[in-house]
C-alpha cells in the first residue's frame, strides 16, 4: 500500500506560484494514477487534476486549465501540481489520492489520500 505524503502549500499573493508534492513513502508510486483534489471551507472536496501511472493522458477541471500543471517522477516517487497565475477562489486545502484506476482516480472513491496541504492566495 501506498502512504502518501504531501508538502509545499502556503500563503502566497495572487498572480503567484507554488509547488505542490506529492510523495510516496511506502509502495512505490509508479503503478499508481494520481490526482490533485482541493476542499475550500464550506464545499465539497472537488476534483482539481489527475496524472496516469505512466505520466500520459493528464485532465483537469476547468477552473485550472492553462494554469496549473501536474507532472511526476516515477524514480523520485514523487507527483506534483504546478500552480501559476494564482487567485484567491484557489484557496483551499489541497489533497493528492492515488488508486489503479485512473478513472476512479478523478472521484472521491480513490483508494489512498494524502494528508491535506493548505493553499491560501490572497487578494
């Protein structure tokens, strides 16, 4: 089983960037899809962007297209979300979740999450 470790949020000004990780620390990761979720106060954790076990096929919501980048690196065990041109409404706590499926992947019914990583973009 994978158990996923995340890092690299913060509060930044909008227009700004950040990096977010997403790591693997048991099983390696490279078998795994993997997706970025965000959750702001008060809604339901929505679908952000979602990567295949061989980096091919990447999707994103549409609020995050031209904008946000996911990529990883099967030999650092690592996935990660660039995040360009910030706005405040991408305030939320971010998650990563990994599964097989790289359908399931892209619901909530993904099999493993990490911890959750805040994302503050001020105005």
């Amino acid at each position: 089983q994978v158990h996923l470790v995340q890092s690299g949020g913060e509060l930044v000004q909008a227009g700004g960037s950040l990096r977010l990780s997403c790591a693997s620390s048991g099983r390696p990761l490279g078998s795994y899809a993997v997706g970025w979720f965000r959750q702001a106060p008060g809604k339901e954790r929505e679908f952000v962007a979602s990567i295949t076990w061989v980096g091919g096929s990447p999707n994103y919501a549409e609020s995050v297209k031209g904008r946000f980048t996911i990529s990883r690196n099967n030999v650092e065990n690592t996935v990660y979300l660039q995040m360009n041109s910030l706005k405040p409404e991408d305030t939320a706590v971010y998650y990563c979740a990994a599964d097989m499926s790289s359908v399931v992947v892209r619901t909530t019914r993904a099999a493993v999450w990490g911890q959750g990583t805040q994302v503050t973009v001020s105005s």
